[in-house]
C-alpha cells in the first residue's frame, strides 16, 4: 500500500508530466497523436516513478513509449524545476492496460445471457 507522501508526489509528477506531454514541444520531434497520463506510481523512496500512459484511442502504442523514453532526460529537467524535490526521480513509461482489461470484462458481461426466471 502507498503512503501519502507517495500518492501526493506521484499525483504532482502526474500533473506536471500531463502538461509537459500536453504542450508537445520537445527539443526534437512531436508525439503524433494525445497522450495521456492516467497514474503515476512511486517507490518509496521517491527515487523512481513508474509512469502510466495511453495514446488517444489505443494506437501507435510502441512509438509513443519509444518516444517517451527517448525525451527522458527532458522531462526530468521539466520536473527539476517545477517541482522542489531533493532528487529527481527516475521515469519509467509503461501503457496504461487498465481500459483493455476493462473492455474485456465489460465484453464478458455482455456475452453473458441470463437464464429465463421459471414460475413454479
């Protein structure tokens, strides 16, 4: 379970990452398509965050971590000064697969066919 201090942290590197990814202004190239990031958890140590992320509509997957991962050190100098931490933590971008688990349920309930109610 996550301390509060965790979850307060990680919800400030939550919302710092959102807009830095939001203003898609990198120091090279651009993410082709919305990301968003949906959680951010914490170690407790506070030295490394494992970012949760999905791209609009589920596509280009691969290329948005690959992206991601690649403007690392930038987002970590974006954090630096936006935040008053006494390191920086390490970044870790993973995709957010809670909506296909969720798509998933949702599609086995729908497959689920209720019996007929018999009145004796």
């Amino acid at each position: 379970m996550a301390s509060q201090r965790q979850l307060r942290v990680g919800e400030e590197v939550r919302h710092v990452l959102s807009q830095t990814i939001s203003m898609n202004d990198w120091p090279v190239g651009e993410l082709s398509v919305p990301v968003t990031v949906t959680q951010v958890s914490m170690s407790p140590d506070l030295q490394k965050a494992l970012v949760f992320v999905m791209p609009l509509g589920g596509v280009e997957r691969e290329e948005t971590l690959e992206f991601l991962s690649e403007m690392i050190p930038y987002m970590r100098k974006r954090l630096a000064s936006s935040m008053s931490l006494r390191r920086v933590p390490m970044l870790r971008f993973v995709i957010d697969e809670t909506f296909d688990k969720a798509e998933k349920m949702d599609n086995l309930f729908k497959a689920i066919k209720p019996s007929p109610i018999k009145d004796d």
